[in-house]
C-alpha cells in the first residue's frame, strides 16, 4: 500500500493530537494563560508542518496557503494584519491566488 503525501501529514498531524484535539505533551507544560497556551500550540503546528516540508515541500507550502486563507476567513480579512515582513508577504499571496480560484 502506497501512502499518499496527505496521508503522511494526516498521520504526521495526528500523531501529536491527543482524543481532546490538542497536541499530546508527554511533558508537563502548564500554560499560565491562554495566550501561552495558543503559542504552545502554534509552535507545536510549525513543528509538524516543518516535520512535512522535509518530506514534501509543495504539500507543506499547500497547507500554509490554506491555513493563511482560512485564518484570514475566520478574522473576517484581518490576518494580514497580525503580519510583519515575509509572512505577511507570504500571506499576500496566498490570498491573492485565493481570490482568483
């Protein structure tokens, strides 16, 4: 059986979500706020999506899009906003291709 590239991020992304949904840290790591809590798991996305650029840059670039895109949905077109320098660059295209597709 051939895995897919998406089925490798599928696998990759799930296999540090706990049945909660959340990243499964073998550590004890308390956030002491919210926001502490949504950086953990920021890094804790940057480091799997980095884990799939090694084995598949275009899929890894692919899902940044769209994790750009639905973000910038979800702030009602704000994201771009929160951006600084080649992210939010980054973010600009994406949005752009968005918008034509």
């Amino acid at each position: 059986m051939v895995d897919s590239p998406e089925k490798r991020l599928v696998s990759c992304l799930a296999g540090v979500m706990g049945t909660t949904g959340f990243p499964d840290d073998s550590d004890i790591d308390i956030p002491i706020d919210d926001r502490d809590e949504g950086e953990r798991l920021a890094h804790a996305l940057a480091d799997r999506i980095h884990m799939v650029a090694v084995e598949d840059s275009e899929l890894a670039q692919r899902l940044v899009d769209q994790l750009f895109v639905g973000l910038d949905r979800a702030t009602d077109g704000t994201f771009r906003e929160h951006l600084d320098g080649a992210a939010r660059g980054l973010a600009d295209r994406a949005l752009a291709v968005s918008s034509r597709g």
